[in-house]
C-alpha cells in the first residue's frame, strides 16, 4: 500500500489542500514554482484574470517540459549532453584516456 501524504499549499493566494504519494517538501517545491510562474504572468498582464493566468502558467510550465525533453540550447538535458559529448571526446571506448600511456608522471 502507498503511503498518501496531505499538504496545504497556496497556489495565487487560494489555499489547496492536496493529498499526494510524492513526499512533502516535493509538493511544496512544485506548488511553489507552479505559483511563481502564475504570479509572473498575474505581474505581466494586471487585467488577467485568475483562471486566465493558471491556464497560461500551466502552458508555460508544459513548453518548459517540452523544451526540457527536445534538448533546446538551453536546457538541462542540452547541457548535459554537450557535458556527455565532450567527455566521450576525451575517454574512448576504452575507458583509458587519450594522450597519454595511462601511468602517473614518475611512476
């Protein structure tokens, strides 16, 4: 049976209580990033209203998810395959690094 966990948090100023398998503090962390991205777009457009903007910040936050998995410039996954590609360049298939006999200066 899996553990269900109830944490209140406030999503633009309504209090929601959810009840969740995910821990807690994760909870907190993604009602309090949800918010933030609502209160950008509440700051950007004063005369939005409320369900406007949770539908904007929820499309917003998907092409953030999309961008993510596609490996746009600037996303993680971009920078960790670029990190990927330039460490392939500089341990073979091997395993020993290039340039060099394997053996430590001295030994």
């Amino acid at each position: 049976m899996t553990t269900r966990h109830s944490v209140k948090v406030s999503l633009g100023g309504t209090e929601l209580s959810i009840s969740s398998e995910h821990p807690p503090a994760y909870t907190n962390e993604v009602a309090a990033y949800f918010d933030k991205v609502l209160a950008r777009i509440r700051n950007a457009g004063p005369t939005v209203d409320a369900h406007r903007a949770a539908l904007l910040a929820g499309l917003a936050i998907t092409d953030e998810l999309f961008q993510a998995r596609a490996g746009s410039p600037g996303s993680d996954v971009a920078r960790i395959r670029a990190m990927r590609d330039r460490l392939a360049r500089l341990v073979p298939a091997t395993g020993k690094p290039r340039g060099g006999s394997g053996k430590a200066k001295g030994a």
